[in-house]
C-alpha cells in the first residue's frame, strides 16, 4: 500500500527588530543551526534570546543546537519503530518477473475443482456448489452468466489495464490492474510505480471458462493477506465488474480516457465513482 505522510510546514517571519549583521553568519555550522530552529515552531517566542545567545556565546550555541537535533532524532527513531509494517512488507518486495507470468496459459479449472462431481448439474446447482466450495477459504469467488462475461472479456481485450481506488482509513489507495487471457493481476500502484514488471500482486483473479457451456464462468480471487483482507479483495473485484461489464457508460468512458487519453484522464473521477455507487 502507498504510505502518504503529510508534512507540516511553518512559515516563520523574523521580527523586524532582529538584526543578524554582527552574528556569525560565515559559519556554515551556524547557518544550519538556525536553519533547523527557523523550522521550530516556537522560534519566534525565542528567537530575542537565541539571537543574543548566538553572538555572545557561538560556542554553547552550537552545542546546545546539535544536543537538541539529536534528541530529536532520537524521538522520531523511536516513534517510528513501533509502527506495524506488516500490511506493506510483501509490496515492498519484488517477486518474480510478471512478464514471465503473463506469458503462461491460465490456470485450469480441473486443478482445484473436480469437473466431474459436476458433470450432471445445472448452472444453479453450479454454482450453489461453487459458493459452498469456496465459503470456509480465504479467497473470493463469483459465478458469472456467460452475456455479462462475454462482454467482461471484450473489454479486457480493448483496456487490459486499469486503476482502481481501494478506500483506505486515511484516504484512498489505487490499485493497478493487468488483463493476461482469463487472468487479471492487481497490484498497488506504488509497487508498480517501484518495481515495475516486477511488483508483488496483491490479488489475481482467474476466470474458468470450461463450464461456459452451462452458462456461466466461474471467478476465484487469491489475495495477499498482508495486503488487503476480503472486504477489500471484493471491493476490487467488484469495481472490475462494474466498470468491465459495459453497462455503464460513464464507467466505459473512462476505460476509454485511461488507455486512449491519458493526458485527460482524471483520477479523481475514479474515486467519484466509487462514492456515488452507481452501477
């Protein structure tokens, strides 16, 4: 996930009736110990007695300056060593090329779902099977009508990749997507913008089109628990289907502006979207 640190910056204005000509202002040591007082809220409370301090006595000056820049330092070693990296960890660690992995055939459906168990079934009982199948694992899934996927599958041909925004605690994160056959990889947009080809997912969303014959597609979603947890693996995957599946024209304009006319395109029109729930 993308860590945004908001910075605090003072805007600091020396009195008037403060003159600097007779202090040692030669000194490059000085002129950063200032520098880094300027930056201290409280300077123009003090700022009389550091300038006085800073011509009568340079020496305790400096001292006293870097005492405090190391105390500071200090803290923010501290305060900052407790927090909990553990939901970034795996974005901030390159697996293997992806390139590599959008070159080999999706994953089949035979693998983790015997065919033949269903062989006799119509697409309810299918899928009825396929939610319980799926309902004590930590993964996503959804049965789709073959119409919707047909279009699902036109349009991930035109705009194989996409941005999503995935509500955060303190604003919002977006997530990269990449369409590879039935296959869509997502990865946040940060890793991507770090790593390249070879950022870590955080989800992949396969789509098996053996049962297509019944009518339906059955989708299996993989997330990376460090990452994202279900609620936001299903926001995701819903927000694909919402935009893929061709019944919203505004949605399908901005396909349209991210892949033909990015220099137009918005991102904050992804997250109006989202907040206006249309469908």
């Amino acid at each position: 996930m993308a860590l945004g640190f908001k910075y605090l910056i003072s805007t600091f204005k020396f009195p008037n009736h403060i003159y600097f000509r007779n202090i040692m202002t030669t000194s490059s040591k000085s002129e950063k110990a200032m520098e880094i007082l300027q930056n201290n809220p409280y300077y123009e409370k003090y700022a009389d007695r550091i300038a006085e301090m800073q011509k009568t006595s340079p020496e305790e000056f400096l001292k006293r300056v870097e005492e405090q820049s190391k105390n500071k330092n200090s803290e923010n070693k501290k305060k900052f060593a407790s927090v909990d990296t553990r939901q970034y960890s795996s974005v901030l660690n390159p697996k293997h090329a992806l390139k590599e992995e959008l070159i080999l055939e999706d994953k089949k459906l035979n693998d983790i779902f015997k065919l033949e168990l269903v062989a006799d079934k119509n697409a309810e009982e299918v899928q009825i099977i396929w939610e319980e199948y799926h309902k004590q694992k930590e993964v996503i899934s959804a049965t789709i009508p073959k119409e919707i996927y047909e279009n699902i599958q036109l349009n991930m041909k035109q705009y194989p990749t996409f941005l999503f925004p995935l509500p955060r605690s303190q604003g919002y994160e977006f997530i990269m997507s990449q369409v590879s056959g039935h296959t869509v990889h997502f990865t946040p947009l940060l890793a991507f913008q770090v790593h390249k080809e070879n950022a870590p997912e955080c989800l992949t969303m396969v789509h098996y089109t053996e049962l297509v014959q019944k009518g339906i597609v059955l989708m299996r979603g993989e997330y990376d628990k460090n990452v994202l947890n279900g609620k936001e693996a299903q926001c995701l995957a819903n927000q694909f289907q919402l935009y893929y599946n061709g019944r919203n024209e505004n949605k399908i304009k901005l396909l349209k502006l991210f892949t033909k006319s990015p220099d137009i395109f918005k991102h904050m029109d992804l997250i109006t979207e989202l907040e206006t729930l249309e469908v």
